[in-house]
C-alpha cells in the first residue's frame, strides 16, 4: 500500500518533504522501531482516544506507553482507547492498526507527547504495517502546531 493518500496530501498542501523507508510487518510499534533500526523515542506512534467531546489523537514515542490520567488531566474528562473499529473509521485509507499521528490531515484533534519536539528528525508510519515516513523534526513540529503539548507518556 505504501503512503496513504491523505497523508501525500497532507504533506503535499504544507510543502513538507518526507522520505519513506520499508520494514518488515510487526506487531507493536516499538518492535518496528527495532526492526527499522530507529530509536524509539523517534518513532512517533498514534494512539485513538475517545471521550464524551469526541476522539482525540495522542501522539508519543513508541518507546513509550501512554498514562491515561495524565491525559484525563489534559483533557479535562475522562478518556478511553477506541476500539479498532472506530480507529479504522477515522482512518478510511490505512490498515488496521496503522494509523499515522497527523491527525489534523483526518480532521482529529491531536495532542503530543512534549518530549517529541526535542527530536531532530521523527518517524512514524504512512498508513500501512510496511512504511515509515521520515521527516525533519522541524517539519513534524510546524505539521504539529495546532495540538497541545503535555507530557502523558509513561
């Protein structure tokens, strides 16, 4: 499948320039990290949230686990995990399990793990268990203007 065409969009309409390196399948995102040789406070990963206002999108490194009170604190609700179901809505042009952490290009809030921006490059998947974007941190982080910044990783 390789890049979602939302993404290329996405990317296309901020003049965002990306590369895309190949991986074999896995199951967990810090298990891509490892067989991508990238480090796992790199490999920005999505995780769908859903509370009472809607869903929401954290975004953390893969090396991480994401502190579901932390994020209630944030967000000011309770929140929990979408099921895969209601991800894969959310996500019409990707596999299963393969979401990308842009959620603005999906029209999804996002909020972000604020240790991410120390980053000088990020990785996270194109929409498929096969793809990894790369881009200059710079880049994730004017893509990721728009999201709140907290610290919620474990």
């Amino acid at each position: 499948m390789g890049i979602a065409l939302t993404l290329q969009s996405y990317f296309g309409d901020h003049h965002v320039a990306y590369d895309i390196t190949r991986h074999d399948r896995t199951g967990t995102s810090s298990r891509t990290a490892e067989t991508s040789h990238v480090p796992g406070e790199r490999l920005a990963k999505g995780v769908v949230l859903k509370s009472a206002a809607g869903y929401i999108l954290a975004v953390l490194p893969a090396s991480r686990r994401i502190a579901m009170e932390a994020v209630e604190q944030v967000t000011g609700s309770p929140v929990e995990l979408a099921s895969e179901a209601e991800a894969s809505m959310l996500f019409p042009d990707c596999d299963q399990g393969a979401i990308p952490v842009f959620g603005e290009a999906y029209g999804i809030p996002a909020m972000v793990e604020a240790s991410l921006d120390d980053s000088r490059d990020i990785y996270c998947e194109g929409g498929d268990h096969l793809c990894l974007v790369r881009m200059d941190g710079r880049d994730f982080r004017t893509l990721m203007a728009g999201a709140e910044r907290a610290h919620f990783a474990a």
